[in-house]
C-alpha cells in the first residue's frame, strides 16, 4: 500500500505556500487563531503561577511554547502550507513585542501578569497568607532555603519569592540570629504536639517561637498550629 500512494513533488510551491482544501482567505482564520490561542497561552501561565516560570519570563516562554509546534511540523511534515506558518510567527512575535510593551506602558498591568516580588518570611518567620496566596508549600519554600545553606528560619531577615520564581533570600549576621524552627526534614519529623522538655520551641507551621514547660500542649497564637518541635539555635555558614 506504501507504493500505492501519490508521490510527492518537490519544491510545488502550490503545495508548500496552501493545502488542497483551503483558499487564501483562511489566513485571516490563521491571525484569529494566534490571537486568541496566545491570549489564553497567557492566561494558563499567569494561572499556574511563577515557579512553572521559574527562569523565563512568562512572555520568554509564551512565544517558545506558541512557536515550537509551528515551526517542527512545517521542517519535515510535507503537508503543512508555509504560508499559514508565516502568519503565525508574524503574529506571535508581534504580540510578544506588544504585550511587552504593555508592561512598561502600564506598571500595574506588569504586576498583576506576571507578579511582583512576595514577601515569604520576616525576621524568622513564615508569611502564611502570602504562602498560601502563592500556592506554594512549606516543603518548597524550605526545599529552596536548604540550598542556600540554611539550618534554621532564626538566620532568614527576610526572604522574598520573585517574579521569576526565584527565592531571594536576605541572612542575619552569625552573631546576630536568634534560635528559630529547624528546617531540616529530619528535624520536622521529630515534631510533637505535647513537648517532652521545656525550653523554647519553634511552631513547625509559622516558625514562631515561644517557651513551653514540659508537656504543656499550646497553640500557636500567629497561626493556630499545634505541632512544636525544639528551636535551632546554630550559626548559618555562607
């Protein structure tokens, strides 16, 4: 059946500029496509929030995801008009250049696509309305601080999640950190909710810190958590 079928003609423009069953006039259906596929591209990336992003700008990766298809069909499938592809690359990088231009025009625009700088932790501890506002988790965030070295939120001044998706993270002086809650796995599984020695004990929710006598059971006056587990008191080593 292979042997059967039509051959294809090289280099029949016909062919290479416009499929069989279609006329010029469906290249307008071509910039209606791009327009409304990019503006909903946009609105899933703004959606799935900045650690999909993570090292691109949501506008870098729109335009790789928009073209990428576009661009590999029409390399080697013989069936895929180039004209209709010529369109879809104008549009694209043409919407790109726009929407760009759009988030300098208007700042609020820029903040609400693709995000501004989030405080995550303030002087040991957790934000937990902008956590959670992020959809991130605490098994990220502290995911993120272990590979910068950190033993405990005690030596975090402040630590903001970027619009790239990055954490930026800002330490105390080793003289200056206060005793905070472990960040280590180990350390968290170790958490309980009646202590078994007074002293001071990190919330393993928020970080806040507070003295518990042996056994009392307490609940975290910053978020209502009721899992304690003993503070960290050691020194960060850059």
């Amino acid at each position: 059946m292979l042997f059967l079928a039509e051959p294809v003609i090289p280099f029949d423009w016909h062919r290479m500029l416009f499929t069989a069953n279609t006329s010029p006039i469906f290249l307008l259906e071509v910039v209606f496509r791009c327009v409304a596929t990019y503006i909903v591209l946009l609105g899933a990336l703004r959606v799935t929030g900045r650690r999909g992003v993570r090292q691109l700008s949501i506008f870098e990766l729109s335009i790789i995801l928009a073209l990428g298809s576009a661009a590999g069909d029409t390399m080697f499938y013989d069936d895929t008009p180039l004209l209709p592809v010529l369109v879809v690359f104008g549009m694209v990088s043409g919407m790109y250049w726009f929407f760009n231009r759009l988030t300098e025009w208007f700042p609020r625009f820029s903040d609400w696509l693709e995000g501004k700088p989030v405080l995550l932790i303030e002087d040991g501890r957790i934000n937990m309305k902008n956590l959670n506002n992020l959809n991130l988790t605490q098994k990220e965030l502290f995911g993120e601080l272990r590979q910068q070295q950190v033993a405990h939120l005690g030596q975090v001044c402040r630590a903001y999640m970027e619009a790239t998706g990055d954490l930026s993270a800002y330490f105390f002086a080793p003289d200056d950190a206060a005793p905070g809650l472990p960040i280590w796995p180990e350390r968290l599984a170790a958490s309980r909710h009646r202590v078994e020695a007074g002293g001071p004990h990190a919330c393993c929710k928020c970080g806040h810190v507070q003295e518990l006598a042996r056994g009392e059971a307490a609940s975290c006056p910053t978020c209502q958590a009721h899992e304690w587990v003993p503070v960290c008191n050691s020194k960060r080593e850059a």
